[in-house]
C-alpha cells in the first residue's frame, strides 16, 4: 500500500477522534524506520501488552470470555 494513502486513513481517523490498537503500532514502526535507535523500544513496547490490566478492565464490563478469546489468539499468533 502507498505510504501517503496509509498517512492519510491514519490521520483521517485522528480527526474523527477513532484511534486503533493498530494505529499505535502503525506509527511506532514509522518511528523505528525514521530511527533506527529505537528499534528495540518500540519493539519493546509493542510487545508488553499488560494482559492482566486488559482482564481486569475486561471483568468490569463483563467481558471475561472475549477477553479469554483475545489472548488466547494473541498467544496462538506466536
């Protein structure tokens, strides 16, 4: 896909205040290209999903077993 229409989609859904899981990831691996020196953070980061933090937000509203669904086909990605 053409760089300048992903930036595009991107800041389209800035604007309208939907930011995606995916979006965040999307710009650190922008950020990994524009410096290469933090690589291993971004990395980092993109890997320490707190699964604990996301269950127990998940129990509050009653989300317990899509939150099971979610990690367990996180971990299957592996």
């Amino acid at each position: 896909m053409e760089f300048k229409k992903v930036l595009t989609s991107l800041l389209k859904r800035f604007d309208e205040q939907e930011i995606w899981p995916e979006d965040i990831i999307r710009l650190k691996i922008q950020a990994m290209a524009n410096n290469p020196g933090r690589r291993n953070r971004e990395l980092a980061d993109i890997e320490e999903i707190d699964w604990e933090l996301i269950g127990e937000y998940s129990q509050l509203f009653d989300f317990k077993e899509e939150f099971t669904r979610l990690k367990k086909g996180y971990y299957e990605a592996d």
